[in-house]
C-alpha cells in the first residue's frame, strides 16, 4: 500500500500566523490615525466608544492576511494565475478593512 503525497496541501502555520499579523497591523496602524487625529468626539457618545474600531479593525485585517494566504498559497488548486490570485486578494483585503472600518465606526464617526 503506497501513502498518498498530500504536499500541495500542506499549510505553513508561521506564514499564514504572519500574513494575519501584518494584516491586523496595517488595520491598528490605519484605525489607530484616524482616530487619534479626528479631533474630539461628540459629548454623547459612551466614553469608551474607541475600543469597539480598535478591536473590529484589526480583525477585519487578519481575516484579509487569512484570504492573502489562501489564495495566494492555493491559487493553483482553483485554477487562477499567480498574479490574479495576489489582485484578488489585495481587492478582498482592502473591501474587508472597509467594511471593518464601516462597522467598527457605526454609531460614532459613521453616522
């Protein structure tokens, strides 16, 4: 009985842990100046309002970092060139932060 080579689905946990983390950092990075240089908030707002985009942000980013890694590392196994595959995925990480943006924001800067 010959074993199976399952290679190309083989996942690298220290690549796909450091595409996630740069995602989540470029999300902090970009939450964290918007929010410090917005000027001040409105009075009616909770006092802590700027935990809710501080954690949402960052999570929209590693879950684009985890969409990076997917696709870029099995772009092969669903058929898409290389280059396609790192577009696609920089479009997806982009609309993600958006929409991470769009939520994290709700109720104080995006009303």
């Amino acid at each position: 009985m010959t074993q199976k080579d399952n290679s190309t689905l083989q996942l690298h946990p220290s690549s796909l842990i450091k595409r996630m983390l740069v995602g989540a950092g470029i999300g902090l990075l970009l939450i964290s100046f918007f929010l410090f240089t917005a000027g001040t908030p409105d009075p009616n707002w909770p006092r802590f309002w700027r935990i809710q985009p501080l954690i949402i942000v960052p999570l929209a980013g590693a879950m684009g970092g985890l969409c990076n890694y997917f696709l870029v590392h099995f772009h092969h196994l669903i058929r898409l060139n290389k280059i396609i595959a790192m577009i696609l995925s920089g479009l997806i990480f982009i609309i993600g932060l958006w929409l991470g943006i769009v939520l994290g924001l709700n109720g104080t800067y995006w009303n």
